[in-house]
C-alpha cells in the first residue's frame, strides 16, 4: 500500500531532525566544521519539510516556493560541509546559486510557471549535489578513501536523479501540482528524499569518525618531533613487513643511524638547534629511502630504517647520500654554516629469514664500528665499509669540552 505525500513528508523531517541533533552532538565533540554545516543542512530540510506539509493553493509562495528553496539552502549547506571536509573552500560565486533562488521567490506564482520553477529548483539542487561529489570524490588520491568516497557516491547519484527530474518535468503526466503533491517525479522525489537522507547522514557520521581514529592513531604510532615512526609502531610494522618479505623470498636491510657528537650539539648550541638536526635527518631519511620503507626514531638521536627488497650492493650508495645531505643540512643552522655528521651500522639478511632482534644486534655492531673509524660513514656488518669525504668537523673542540673530565667517546 502507497504512503501519502504528507507521511512522508513527515517522516523525511523526522530523520532530518534526528540528523541535525546527531550530527550537532557530534560537532560539539569533535569541533568539525563540515559537522557544523552538515547539521544546519539538516535542520534547514526540517524547517522546508515542516513548511510543506501546510502547503495550500492560498499559501503557495510561503509553503511551496519558500519551502522548495530551503531545500536548495540545504544543499549548498551539504556542498559547504564537503568543501570542509575535503579541506578547501567553496568559493563565493556559489553563494550565487542563492540569488537566483531569490529571484524565482519574486516571480509570480501563478499556476502554470510551477513546472518552471520545479525545473530551476531541481537544476540547483543537481548542481550543488555534483559539486558536494566532487570535493569528497576528490579525496580518493588520499588516504581517506573509504566513508567519504561512499558519500560522494551518494551525492553523485542523488545530483544525477535531480539533474534528471528537471530534465523530464515539461512531460506529461510527470510534474502536475506541487500544492497536491501531483505526478511520479514530485512522489519519486519524495522517496527518494528519505532514502538520500537516511544514507547521508550515516555516512557523514562515519566519514568524520573514520578520519578521527586515523588521526588518533597517527598520533600514537608517531614521534612528536621528526614524524618518524616511534619505537613501539616500528617493531609493530617491522614484524609485519619482514613476515611478507620472507614469504616473497626477498632481502631486508636494517639501517641504525644517529647524529655524530649530538650531546656537544645540544651543550654548545641549544637542544633547539638539536631538535632541528633531529627532524632534519628524519626528513633526509625518509627522502632517501623508498616509500614502503620503514623510518622510526627509537630515542635521543638514534634512528632505524628498514628496507624491503633492496639488492645489498645498493647499500653504499643509499649511505653516502644520506650522508652527504645531511653534512649540507648543517647550512644556517643556528645562524651560522654548522658541520655536522651521521654514522650509520647496516646489516642484510638475504632471503629475509633472519629475526629483527639478530638484525638489530647486528646493525648496533657496524654502527659502533663506523664510530670507530671516524664517524661520517656506513659500516656494514659484512664487512663493507663506506667512508665519506667532507671536511673537518668544526664541532670537534666543542665535543672536546663537552668531554672534559671524562674517559668515555662522545656518540
């Protein structure tokens, strides 16, 4: 049995109310703008919704005209929470899309320009619907592809339905009164409307979840300072990557690396001029290695790099560019051209069988013996030796004070 056009006009403002408060709690949590305005889309179908359902032939400019073009506010609401969302602004000529509704409200609403007006209101609703897509759409080259993607999907689909209702609104039998909810497309309109609303709102919800928990996460697998990888995430991901590498048979290398004399660094300079060699050297990391690469800060100055599938023979060439640039990093710091240096200790497992703990012990071996013959280079743990030219380190009678007093070499 068929639902009457004021059922469901009432049940459409019963969801979109249920809608606005969600999405308004949420907000007030989560203090997302796109929530701000996706509620007031909401609340702005409630006030439309309620408006309609008093519609009469002697009210026909308040309870149709205005009513019908809340719901054009709605979308530019909903179009305003994507542009959010998605991180960038809906220009102001969008705003224009409210003027031309301004002026279909002081046309004169005689009967026979209703289908004119349908057609114009539906053309707005359409193309503010596409333009909500293509913002959430947009977010596909990211990360964030799941929840958001889905509610762009909805908002395509919900755009194309209206662009084609005011494509077929001058047929026949099709658009016949707006006050008596005449004709298919005004009760497909209808409900379709609740089905749009109920999915929207679930998704809006879902999507600013979703990037909450991956915010929150990033949070917690990340060190504060550089970016890198924390410790706890590395050892996490590093049992998973290695687990792939040696199903697929390929080799791992594990990188150990840190800043040479970091302390006389931090007791001479500042620990803000050490901060920034820290982040300096996660981002020279990072730069240099592939992008399935695993780059983490275990503590103080000390940083690991583990690499899936590089052939060995690749190794001293990786070293002596992350050497290099980070020698040039030192370039302004602290107002003036610091010299500064990294040792990095390497090992490889072949077949990648080998347990990140042996890697490990490994890989702190060739550091200590990079340390030992000089700093500024890679030593691998087979036996290779990478040495890298640069001139002398204009930090050396800085660590020397730094180490008065004490028998101990300086890291």
């Amino acid at each position: 049995m068929p639902i009457d056009a004021v059922t469901m006009l009432l049940m459409t403002q019963a969801i979109a109310l249920v809608a606005a408060l969600v999405l308004a709690a949420e907000w007030r949590l989560a203090k997302v703008r796109s929530l701000a305005w996706w509620s007031g889309g909401f609340a702005t179908i409630v006030v439309g919704s309620g408006m309609s359902v008093l519609r009469t032939a002697d009210s026909f400019l308040l309870y149709v005209w205005l009513a019908n073009g809340l719901l054009v506010v709605a979308h530019l609401l909903f179009a305003k929470g994507a542009a959010a969302f998605a991180g960038r602004r809906l220009p102001s000529i969008w705003l224009g899309v409210l003027l031309v509704w301004v002026a279909l409200l002081g046309t004169d609403p005689a009967s026979d320009r209703t289908a004119l007006f349908g057609l114009l209101n539906s053309a707005l609703v359409a193309i503010l619907s596409l333009k909500a897509a293509s913002l959430l759409l947009s977010l596909r080259r990211t990360s964030e592809v799941r929840d958001a993607v889905r509610l762009g999907h909805i908002f395509l689909g919900h755009g194309i339905f209206y662009l084609a209702k005011s494509g077929l609104i001058f047929m026949p039998g099709l658009f016949v009164s707006l006050v008596g909810f005449k004709g298919l497309l005004i009760k497909a309109s209808l409900y379709e409307g609740i089905l749009v609303e109920v999915s929207l709102a679930l998704l809006m919800l879902a999507a600013v979840r979703h990037r909450r928990e991956r915010q929150i996460t990033a949070l917690a697998e990340r060190d504060s300072l550089t970016g890198a990888y924390n410790r706890r995430a590395f050892e996490a991901k590093a049992a998973a990557g290695m687990a792939l590498a040696r199903r697929a048979g390929q080799p791992v290398a594990l990188l150990l690396c840190d800043v040479d004399h970091f302390k006389a660094v931090n007791d001479g300079f500042g620990h803000a001029t050490g901060d920034r060699l820290l982040s300096g050297l996660a981002g020279i990391l990072t730069d240099c290695v592939p992008a399935d690469a695993l780059v983490a800060r275990l503590g103080g100055d000390e940083f690991a790099v583990l690499l899936f599938g590089l052939p060995p023979e690749n190794l001293p060439a990786l070293g002596r560019r992350i050497c290099h640039r980070f020698a040039q990093s030192g370039a302004g710091v602290a107002g003036a051209s610091l010299q500064v240096s990294t040792s990095i200790g390497a090992a490889t497992s072949i077949t990648g069988t080998e347990e990140l703990p042996h890697l490990f012990d490994r890989a702190d071996r060739a550091l200590y013996d990079a340390k030992r013959k000089g700093r500024n280079r890679m030593s691998v743990e087979s036996g290779v030796d990478l040495s890298v030219a640069t001139p002398p380190l204009r930090l050396a009678k800085v660590a020397r004070r730094a180490c008065v007093g004490c028998q101990e070499v300086c890291s």
